[in-house]
C-alpha cells in the first residue's frame, strides 16, 4: 500500500543509507524503514487519519484535516515527518523540506522505529495495523451501504465518545487460567477439604468448623462470580462488546474502535520518552556524523524550534531529550547509587565524577522498559527541574502574562505524574451491569483530588446510555460527599447518596 512516491530521488536515498548507517554504528535497532515523498496537502491528510493513508469515513478526520491544512496555510504549523508502528514502518517525507530538514528527520524517524520495536508498552501491538486498519474501512463502508451512512456515523460517534474507557495495562495482565482440564480424581471430595493421608488425621486437618468456614467463603464466591462483572473492570468497551444489547454490526464497529484505541495506547503513554529518544538520536547523528559545516546554522534553527518552550505547557521533545542526557550523565560520572544518595557535602558533589561510563547503557535500559510515568517518577530530580524550570505556571490577568505558581519539587512532580497517569483522565470503572436489578449500569469514578466535570459526564453518559439502552449511573464525589450522576432518555440528575 503506498499513498506518495515510494521511489526516493537519488540524493535522498543515500543520505537514508548513510543515515541509516550512522544509526546502525550507534547501536540502533531498527525495522525496516520506507520512506515515502508527499506533498504538505498528503501530510496533513494523513496525520488528520493517524498516519494512516486508509481509515474508516468519518467526520472527525475531516474535522483534522481542515484544522492542519489551515494551521499550514497561516502559517501556524508545519509537519516535518509522520512514521508509523508497523514492521515494516513507513514514514513519509515533505518534499518541501531542505536536504538538512530531511536528514534530521531521517535521523529522528530512526530513533522512533528503535523505540517502537524494542520499548516493552509496544510489545503487544499489531504490527500489521496498516492492512488491519484497511480492513476496518472495508467493514464500515459494507455497513454504511447496508444501514445507512448517517446511521452508522452516528453510533461511531458514540463509540469514539467513549475511546479512553480502556485498560492500558490490560495487554500485559497474564490471562487467568480457566478451570478444568486437571485430575478430578486428585481434587477433595467436598469444597474446601484438604487432602487427608492418613484417616486418623481427619479430625484434625479437616475440622468440621474449618470446613462450614470453606463451604461459605466459596458460597459467597459463587454468589460473586455471578455478578456481572465479579470485579469492577477498566475496560469498559470490553464489558459493552460482552453485555450491551447490540446488533451485529453495532458490536463489529464498537470493536473496531476498541482494537484501534488499543494500538494507540502505548503512543500516548510514552510520548515524552518517546520523542525525547527519536530528537536524542536525531541530535547525536547530525552533531557527530551527518551535518556538513555548510548546514549548521540551518540544523540549528530547525532544532531550535522544535525544543522551543512556553511557559506552562510541556515539550515532550524538550523534557525528554534534556532527562535522557540528565540520565546519561549521571551515570556516565557514578552519581547514582547509596554512596551518591547519603552524601550531604554539596561541593563533593559538584566535583562527583566516579568515571563509571555506564551512560549509554542505562538510556538504552530506559527506552526498554519505561513509559512516561515510570520515565519521570524514577528519573526527574530536583536539581533537573530547577536546571529546566519546570515549574507550575498561572497566568495573571492583570499582568497579562505568565507567572510562576509553584517551584517546590515534590509537588511540581506531582502535577506531572498527574497530567500523565491514565492520560490525565479521570479512573472510571464498570461495577454492576444489573444495578438496583433494574438493567441499569453502574460505574465508579475511582476519585484522584478532582471532580468529574459535569458536561464532561453528561456527553459521555449519553453515550454509554445509547449503546447499553438502559439508565446509566455513575457513583462520584463532589466537594467529598459521595454522589450519584444518573442519566436515561436525556434527562441527567444528581443526588447525594
């Protein structure tokens, strides 16, 4: 499937060879990488899709796409590259770009297809979405010709209101084992009776009060797993796909979106670290091997402008790429470990330098097993966040600009962590599909410090409402007094309860 010119000019293909050369030296650990030309009008029609050239019709992609197209012609925006996770990967060029332009983001497009093989959050994603993702298209264009466009883009828009109510950390969770398949010779007789080798001993391992307690534990087990669900359960589109009342074709959409905000997960979860890797690689490649004197000061506007900074708002290229070198020289120097932690003399250090050379090492160990909050919460130091003044900003209105809110570490770090946790979403949980015995679904909103937003929360519970087709509820806190959100046939109330 291609959607540019596979076929790079030949000046451009050797500088992919050299560059991938230079990525190889470096100990990068790649797919294969296609790149493909477009134009600024392909590009932005592909990242309006996720970078995908076939997707599913809908109106939000347009909606993308002419917010791009006009960030482009304003003058606002501009996308140098676009590589996505599949093997092979592909990766598409502007063919506006300058021959410095293109070498950088070959370099950069290298070190995200390192980090997208050999990082652990990607481990479980299809890396053949591409035809997955054309296949999803064929799907919803056969429905929409059976059913109707407006009907079918209106139960997708229900279904994408709802995206996020997923279990990231689902695909790593080891499947439970279901029973049977063992010896049922081997097993006690009666529930909860232990193996007696020697009859004399029965009243003694097999007590008739240890036994009336094991008959009732599993008792109420039993009345627990006919619950539906046993446990209150993240995925809550698992749940709709296993219990909504919904016709074929509904159940086949809402699993296409599913599958898709799955294979997405891992992007958002590791942004930072992410494209903190792919600019470090981009960074270390031109600097030391691919930039000609002749292309200096063009390689450093460009790259000054993707790590620019405003205050308030975090640069994942800036703040991963700065912690990435934070880490290497930390570890390049031996200032890790019980003797640099319990040291109190400030100016030894300052002089620290144990010559331990495990730098290198350790980034590469990071990009195997972190994600943005395990990156940041094992990482990020204080003199780091002073040295990059990370701090938390407010705006004043009557000064019309920026000030800064909150410089103390501990909490600075908080807020990132939470920006970060669960996407900055709020932990939703599905905890009664029979609630009151009424049909009705009960959800719980695990409370993190914030309340639901309440036109938030009305969108979503129309949503949900539409696809279970009975009353949905959501237990909450508001201002710490337990409350209940309850929505049915476009009426929303709230009671305390």
């Amino acid at each position: 499937m291609r959607y540019g010119d596979s076929e790079l000019p030949l000046e451009l293909a050797k500088i992919r060879d050299e560059i991938q050369g230079y990525a190889k030296e470096f100990g990068l650990d790649c797919f294969e990488t296609i790149f493909e030309m477009v134009d600024h009008d392909q590009i932005n029609s592909l990242a309006a899709l996720g970078g995908f050239p076939v997707r599913y019709p809908h109106w939000r992609f347009g909606m993308d796409y002419d917010q791009l197209s006009k960030g482009y012609t304003w003058g606002l925006q501009k996308i140098y590259e676009m590589v996505i996770n599949t093997d092979p990967s592909y990766a598409y060029l502007m063919k506006s770009n300058s021959l410095v332009d293109q070498k950088t983001v070959m370099a950069h497009v290298y070190g995200h297809v390192d980090f997208f093989k050999n990082n652990h959050w990607f481990s479980k994603t299809n890396r053949k979405m591409l035809d997955s993702m054309a296949n999803h298209a064929v799907k919803i264009r056969e429905f929409m010709d059976q059913h109707g466009q407006d009907k079918v883009e209106d139960f997708i828009d229900r279904c994408l209101a709802i995206e996020d109510l997923i279990d990231p950390y689902l695909p790593f969770v080891p499947q439970k084992k279901r029973p049977g398949g063992e010896d049922e010779a081997k097993q006690p007789q009666e529930p909860g009776r232990l193996k007696v080798f020697q009859p004399y001993m029965e009243s003694f391992i097999n007590p008739p009060e240890f036994l009336a307690e094991q008959r009732k534990r599993m008792e109420e087990d039993s009345k627990k797993a006919k619950k539906i669900p046993a446990e209150p359960q993240k995925d809550i589109l698992a749940f709709l796909l296993n219990y909504a009342p919904l016709e074929q074709w509904q159940h086949e959409v809402l699993a296409i979106v599913r599958d898709e905000a799955y294979y997405f997960a891992p992007q958002w979860q590791t942004k930072i670290l992410n494209e903190g890797w792919a600019s470090y690689w981009h960074s270390k490649i031109m600097t030391h091997r691919a930039l000609k004197d002749s292309e200096l000061i063009d390689y450093a506007d460009q790259h000054a402008g993707t790590m620019a900074t405003q205050p308030g708002r975090v640069n994942p290229y800036k703040v991963g790429i700065e912690l990435l070198r934070d880490i290497e020289d930390r570890w390049d120097k031996g200032r890790f470990g019980k003797d640099w932690d319990e040291c109190d003399d400030m100016v030894l250090k300052a002089k620290w330098d144990k010559k331990a050379g495990l730098g290198r090492q350790k980034i590469f160990e990071v990009r195997r097993v972190c994600n943005d909050v395990t990156f940041l919460d094992e990482y990020l130091t204080e003199d780091f966040v002073e040295r990059q003044k990370l701090y938390t900003y407010n705006f004043n209105r009557r000064t019309n600009q920026y000030e800064i809110a909150e410089r103390d570490f501990k909490k600075v770090k908080e807020k990132l962590l939470f920006q970060l946790t669960n996407r900055g979403q709020p932990y939703i949980y599905v905890t009664d599909g029979n609630f009151q015995n009424k049909g009705e679904l009960l959800l719980l909103h695990k409370h993190q410090g914030l309340d639901l937003d309440v036109r938030w929360s009305k969108e979503t519970m129309r949503s949900l409402w539409e696809i279970w087709q009975r009353p949905v509820n959501v237990e909450t806190e508001v201002d710490g007094q337990k409350k209940l959100f309850s929505y049915a046939n476009g009426e929303f109330v709230e009671k305390f309860v």
